[in-house]
C-alpha cells in the first residue's frame, strides 16, 4: 500500500515538472509550479523528510511563485512605461 502510494506521489510530480515545462502562460506556470513546489513538500513528508518539507514549502510553495511573480509585474509596468516614454517622442 505504502508503495502505491509513493508510486503515485512521484507520478504526479513527474506529471507537475512537465507542465510547468511546457505551459506557455506565463502566469499559468507560476501557479504550476507553486503546485510542483506543495507536491514535492508531500513526496518528502511521504518519505519521512518532515524538517526538508517544511523548507520546501516555505521556499518552493510560497516565495518562488511570489518573487516570479513580483518580476513578472515589474517588468510589465517597465515595458508600460518604455512605451508610453516612445509614444511622446
């Protein structure tokens, strides 16, 4: 049972990674990879790793998806701005 288990955690994390690989949407893949980050934090609570999974849930689950994110919008009101500076010229 405990095998089927690990078995299917690990296929479902095999199935996030390729997602996030080959979505196109930006914010789409971040939101993936949030979700890779919380089923990675499950493969290693599976797997008897309590201390790495909460470390992986601070980083993986909530601070990279938020830093992407916070570049992303940063980089679109830069090119918002570029643009607007091009228009008046």
């Amino acid at each position: 049972m405990m095998m089927v288990i690990g078995t299917g955690i690990l296929l479902l994390l095999a199935v996030a990674g390729a997602r996030v690989v080959t979505t196109r949407d930006t914010t789409e893949q971040v939101i993936t990879l949030g979700f890779y980050g919380l089923l990675t934090a499950l493969m290693f609570f599976f797997f008897q790793a309590p201390d790495v999974a909460l470390s992986q849930i601070t980083v993986g689950a909530v601070a990279l998806p938020l830093m992407i994110m916070l570049a992303i919008s940063r980089m679109r009101v830069r090119d918002a701005l570029k643009k607007k500076g091009q228009e008046h010229d």
